[in-house]
C-alpha cells in the first residue's frame, strides 16, 4: 500500500528522515502521481512529518518500464 502525495509534498520529504535512520524515498506510480510507502508511513516518529500519518492509502500501480534489449 501507498499514500498519494502532491509535489510540494514531496519536496517537503526529500532528504528527510521519517525515523532515525532511514529517508523518504518518495517516488512516482503508473499515472505519474508522488507516493510514500505504507512502511514510511507507519515508521515515521519525526514531528515535522507527523503528518504522512493522516494520508489515505491506495493500491500502487507501478510504472511500466520497457526493456530497451528486447
């Protein structure tokens, strides 16, 4: 499961921590929308991303990449 985000959403999570140790890696599904993990989500402890915990989770369509050797 993901959390659909806007980009000024995104911009906000780059480079920042959700727990300790690991950063959000907000990356983009199938339609081209920004999406935070369900794992970021539940792990976040920082209060400046306290946030994300209020966002609705969805299905990730993941995006279709062509192998450029077939």
């Amino acid at each position: 499961m993901i959390a659909i985000i806007t980009t000024e959403q995104k911009d906000l999570l780059v480079g920042m921590k959700y727990d300790n140790i690991q950063y959000f890696n907000p990356i983009q599904d199938l339609n081209g929308n920004w999406v935070i993990s369900q794992e970021e989500i539940n792990n976040c402890i920082m209060v400046e991303c306290i946030w994300v915990k209020d966002l609705t989770l969805s299905t990730f369509n993941p995006p279709i990449y062509e192998d450029p050797f077939i």
